[in-house]
C-alpha cells in the first residue's frame, strides 16, 4: 500500500489491490482480484456455483464442497466465499447447518433457475 506524502496542494491518497483510497472517496479500478471475478466476487462465484448446481454439476442432496476447498478454488477471502454461499442460501439451493457443512437442495425443492 503506498500513501503519498501530505504536502500542501496535494491529495492524499493510497492505493491497494486495485482500490484507490482519497480524501475525495474510494474508487475501484474494476482490475479484479486474483481471480480477475470484480468488485463484487462473491456475487461472480455465486452465480457460477449457482449454474453447476443447475447443470447437474452436484448431486443433489450431496454435500458441497467445503469453505476452505472454495476459497482454494476461487483465490478469494474466507469472507467473499461465505457471502456467496450466503447468496447461494438465500436462493433456496444449499442449506447449511452449523458445524456440519453445506448440501445441495434436492431438484424438486429448490426454485426453477432464472435467466
């Protein structure tokens, strides 16, 4: 993260990943993060485990793959992971119990996908 030196007439401002942070706001260059998915990863990674759940990818009732093993698939942070099986959740197609991880919402229990 470099911050530029307050000197009078200047802005100061730093930069990190991308996010430019100034006295005027933040703004995002949209660069990416390791997996080029965006500022909002966790939706691009929700949308992409959404459409192998429909495609079949999961059987349904079948466990989902873990947390940590996503994070490990996606390169992003614990917290993008669990905000897009949060999103996953709230579209009716995981449920989640605590301690014992994910599964898929059997076909006929899930809603119809959208496009």
């Amino acid at each position: 993260m470099a911050l530029s030196s307050p000197r009078r007439g200047f802005r100061q401002s730093a930069t990190c990943g991308g996010i430019s942070l100034n006295s005027a706001g933040i703004s995002h260059d949209g660069a990416g993060g390791a997996a080029g998915l965006g500022w909002n990863g966790y939706r691009a990674i929700a949308d992409e485990l959404t459409a192998e759940i429909h495609a079949g990818v999961y059987d349904d009732g079948t466990p989902f793959p873990s947390e940590s093993a996503l994070v490990t698939r996606f390169g992003r942070a614990i917290m993008t992971v669990r905000r897009s099986l949060e999103v996953l959740r709230e579209r009716g197609l995981i449920t989640t119990e605590w301690g014992r991880g994910s599964w898929v919402v059997p076909a006929d229990q899930r809603p119809a996908p959208t496009e």
